[in-house]
C-alpha cells in the first residue's frame, strides 16, 4: 500500500474504532469445498489472512460449506452457521468454537419441513439478540407457488425467494419455521444488526427482471418487524452477502461484488439514511466470498495471528 493510501486510511479509521477493537472474517472460497476460511483486522479496513489462508473447519461429508456467519454468545462460545449445498436437503449446518481454530463436530440442523416442496435453504445468518436472549437464524428458500407474485423472471432458475427463520436458546430445541421477510419481491442474504433500540436489517434484491441485484435496508423496532424499507445502500448492481458493523455510531457495510471478484464497502454516520463509497479503502485479499465482519476478543484475535 501506498504511503499517502496508508495515511489516509488511518486517519479515517481512527475516529471509527478503539483500542480493544479486534476483528475477524469468516469466508469461503470457490464454491465451499474446503471449509471456514478466517481474516483478522484491527481497523474493520485492511485484513489479512489467517492459517496461511487454510481452512479451519471442513465441510460435512458430501457437502459444501458456503457463506460462513459466526457470532459470539454472551457465554464467549462462537456459533457458526453455513450453506451445505445448493439443492437437496433443506438443512444448515453449525458448530462451535471458542477460540476459532478448534470447532465441535459439525451438525445439520433440519428446516422447512413444514413446506415440503422447498427448493433450497441459502445462506443462514445467526444472530444473537440480547433483549430476549433468544439466537435468530435467518436464510433465503423459495417454495413454488407460495407468493402472488410471477416467479418467471424474478431471479435465474426461476427462485423466488422470502427469507425464513427460526430461534433458539441452547440449539437443541427450536421454534418452528416461520416466514421472516417478505418485502414483496425476490429477496435473499439478511444480515441482521441492532443499534439502540432499532433492529437493522440489510439485505439484497435478488430480482432480475427488471435488473436490481443491490443491497437494501430496513429498520424495525423488533427483530420480528414490523420492517420499513429505507433504501439502497450500495451504489451499484451485482453485489450480494451484505455484512455490517457498528463502528462508534458510524455504519460500515462491506459486500461481494462477485461479478467484478472484489470487494466493495460503504459506511453511513446518519443511521442509515446517506452512504459514502469507501470500497479504495477497503482492503480484503483476493479470492474471498460471501463471509461475515465480527468482533473478537483480543485473545482470540492472538490466537489467529499466530
């Protein structure tokens, strides 16, 4: 990186993070045949590998591990969640970790039994919410004939996607499946944060016809709605697997921009209502997909490091 580069995103950073800011990013790459990758960063700006670039924890057997979101419980245990696969079993997966590097044995969690005819279940995001101490996983399906709208021409393949989600306390006994999301149109890739007492929600159009394939944002008061849309917060098309951070009042928002194979980022000191494009002074190496910004105690964040 270039000197004047450097400067300036130090200085940018300075005001947005503090001294025990750790942080990590899960990711997978090609199409998630080897497992959990890891980043670390102490600026949520400029990351670098972790294990050499290697994974941490395989897929389960004759499955994929795509779109990794971990958070970590008040209890200090991580919780992964992932995609096993495109088609098949409508199942996530999860483990366990409590310094990132060793995991529990890798469980397939079983949803949409009650719409048999699901298609897919795609990228699950968990989220721990505080207020009532519940975990919320949340992920993409498309069940045919379910929703008024023409499912020919929304997205390839003919998806049409609504987000899902069901809730747990301990991961052994969960609520039912229930439809999370429905903002009138194909939609996929929830990340769901909280600041305050609102609940964001930031997401992606999947629609293809008309073009859209953006990242969106809505706010509720709970983490079950009721949801008002406040618009784009991508500045550009094709982007997919939103993941945000709170930063000392200042929203940093990356995504994948997978048909340019690169990351983009933008951040917003309004709650949401104006975006600033930051993506020249994001920093990711090459070849990562669809993961999750989180933060880490410094421990771990050694840990990795090493």
């Amino acid at each position: 990186m270039k000197p004047l580069i450097l400067t300036l995103t130090l200085l940018f950073t300075a005001a947005l993070v503090q001294a025990e800011d750790f942080f990590a990013f899960s990711y997978f790459t090609g199409n998630g045949e080897d497992g959990l990758h890891l980043l670390v960063s102490r600026d949520a700006m400029n990351w670098e590998k972790t294990n050499d670039g290697k994974s941490y924890l395989a897929p389960m057997p004759n499955q994929l591990m795509r779109d990794p979101s971990i958070c970590q419980a008040p209890d200090g245990l991580f919780h992964l969640v992932w995609t096993t696969g495109w088609y098949g079993k409508l199942i996530f997966g999860h483990a366990t970790s409590r310094d990132l590097i060793h995991w529990s044995e890798p469980e397939a969690i079983p949803v949409m039994e009650n719409e048999p005819t699901t298609r897919n279940v795609w990228a699950p995001e968990v989220f721990f919410d505080a207020a009532s101490g519940q975990y919320y996983i949340v992920w993409a399906s498309t069940v045919p004939g379910k929703f008024t709208q023409a499912q020919s021409g929304s997205s390839e393949d003919r998806y049409d996607h609504r987000q899902y989600y069901i809730t747990t306390r301990d991961w052994k006994t969960f609520s039912p499946t229930r439809l999370f999301f429905d903002p009138g149109h194909n939609v996929i890739d929830s990340f769901l944060a909280k600041r305050g007492e609102t609940y964001f929600l930031f997401y992606k159009d999947e629609t293809l016809k008309p073009e859209r394939k953006t990242i969106l944002l809505a706010t509720a008061p709970s983490p079950e709605g009721p949801w008002t849309t406040q618009g784009e917060v991508f500045p550009y098309n094709w982007v997919e697997g939103p993941s945000a951070l709170d930063l000392n009042g200042t929203w940093l928002v990356c995504s994948d921009r997978y048909t340019k194979h690169c990351y983009g980022a933008v951040t917003s000191t309004d709650g949401g209502k104006t975006w600033t494009d930051v993506s020249d002074r994001f920093h990711v190496p090459q070849g990562i997909r669809h993961g999750t910004m989180f933060r880490i105690p410094k421990e771990v964040y050694d840990g990795l490091k090493k």
